[in-house]
C-alpha cells in the first residue's frame, strides 16, 4: 500500500536538523515557533501545513499511527516529513519516542521541551485540539468531509493527534480530561529518560522563561526585540474558522442546491398527479 510520506520529495542537501522542540501545543510552542524563526532558524510548526494541502497532513498522520506499530518512521521519513526545515515544533510529541532515538546520536541535534502544570494542559488542550476534533464530527463539518478532502484529511489528522493524548477517548465521554493529564504527565517522564540533561533544555510555561535560557542553550546572541508571547487559544479558534470556512460555504451551497433540486422534483410530481 502506498503511503504519502513516499510521494514527498527528499531533502535538499545542506539543511540538517538542529532543534527539535518535544512540547505539546498550549505550551508556549507558537512563541517558541517564532522565537527559533528570529534566532535565524526555520522551524516547523503544524501550521506550516495548511497552505500545502492533504498530502503533507496525510504523512504526518501515517507517522503518528506508525509510532505505535512495529514499522514506526526512520530518520529517513523523518527527513522527507520535514524537509525544508532544521527545527521542529510541537509536531515532535506525536512522534515519540521514535523520533527522539532517531535523531539523539546527531550531535548537531539539541531538543527543548516546555511544560505546564497537567492539570492546566489538560483543560487548555481540551478546549483547543479536543474541542475541535468534537466540532470536526457535527455537521457541517462531517458532511464537509465528505465533499472536500483537505477537510476529510484535517479531520483524520485532528482524531490521531487527539486519540494520542486520550487513548481513544472523545471530549464528551467521561474521564476525558483525567486521561490527558495522566498521557501528559507519562510523556514529560518518559522524554526526561530519555534525553540526556546535556542535550535538553526543560522550560516551564508557568514559571516563565524568555530568551535568555534558550540563547545560552542555543549558543546564540539575544535578540533586541521582546520574546514572542501569543496567546494561542484565541490564534487557534480564529485560525481553525479561516481554514475550514471555505469548506463549510461549499458544503452550505451543495445542500442548498440539492434541496432545491429535491424540492422541484417534489413539485413536478405533485403537479401530475393533480
């Protein structure tokens, strides 16, 4: 069976992997995402794959499935997933620990991991990634899928990501948000494991942290320019509405226009049987 990830082309030479960024969204990953952007790197952030369509959704959520299997992606998948781009943000938390040990022996390589409270991260992700998974399965949105496939890949992407954290559990079933934080709390213990001390930079949501910590740990100069700070909740609801809006108005004229249809038919037959 043929996979997206196959279809992707391979990586341009001379970009290698730099930063590979292990937090979860609600992390402070945007701000981190724009941070490594004016440290001069390119850094990718989930978002970079709306503007590229289904094929690039479609590899990354091959390469969370797989993480469970016994055929989880190498480094050369790896590679290809993210080729372009000599950082990683947030997309890493799927892919562990798999891409933690494919990528750990590269010296060039260091990983920085921001947390929060679980508590706090289990309610902020489940207004945020949960909830919409939850809209993505109502109407207008599960009839969309069916008629544009950016919106049918969005929706695959968002359970896999979702069921990642919930083992499977839907926002609405009970227990949901106590299952995210004890997923929460066994990821950060098994990423501390797993990564020396040397080559992991821990920074903590509530305690605050800025660029000090991650130029020292980075070998870079500070910026003169404030730390990003964004508040993501809001960026994620305003920008989740623009990338399915033009979905939605599809779906919206299909239904008008098959409505009409049916209702003309409707008449027709009425009128002869008059």
């Amino acid at each position: 069976m043929s996979r997206a990830v196959d279809e992707l082309l391979a990586p341009a030479e001379g970009r290698s992997m730099k930063v590979i960024g292990l937090g979860p969204s609600r992390t402070g990953t945007l701000g981190l995402w724009q941070a490594l952007k004016t440290l001069g790197y390119t850094p990718f952030h989930i978002s970079e794959l709306l503007p590229y369509g289904f094929q690039q959704m479609r590899a990354l959520q091959e390469a969370i499935i797989a993480n469970d299997s016994d055929k989880p992606f190498q480094r050369a998948e790896f590679d290809k997933l993210f080729a372009g781009y000599n950082c990683i943000v947030e997309s890493p938390c799927y892919l562990c620990p798999n891409i933690i040990k494919e990528y750990l022996e590269d010296p060039d390589v260091k990983f920085i991991l921001t947390e929060r409270t679980p508590e706090s991260w289990a309610k902020s992700i489940a207004g945020s990634l949960g909830a919409y998974h939850a809209k993505l399965a109502k109407p207008p949105l599960s009839i969309a899928r069916y008629l544009d496939s950016f919106i049918w890949e969005l929706t695959a992407l968002f359970k896999a990501m979702t069921y990642r954290w919930s083992g499977g559990l839907e926002p609405s079933d009970p227990g949901f948000n106590e299952t995210l934080s004890k997923s929460y709390v066994e990821y950060l213990e098994s990423v501390k494991a797993l990564v020396p001390a040397d080559k992991l930079l821990i920074l903590n949501l509530e305690k605050g942290f800025g660029w000090e910590e991650i130029c020292t740990f980075l070998g870079k100069d500070i910026p003169g320019e404030p730390y990003p700070r964004i508040n993501a909740m809001s960026d994620f609801h305003v920008a989740a509405e623009m990338v399915v809006s033009p979905a939605i108005k599809k779906t919206m004229r299909v239904l008008t226009s098959s409505a009409v249809a049916i209702a003309g038919v409707g008449i027709w037959y009425w009128q002869r049987k008059r």
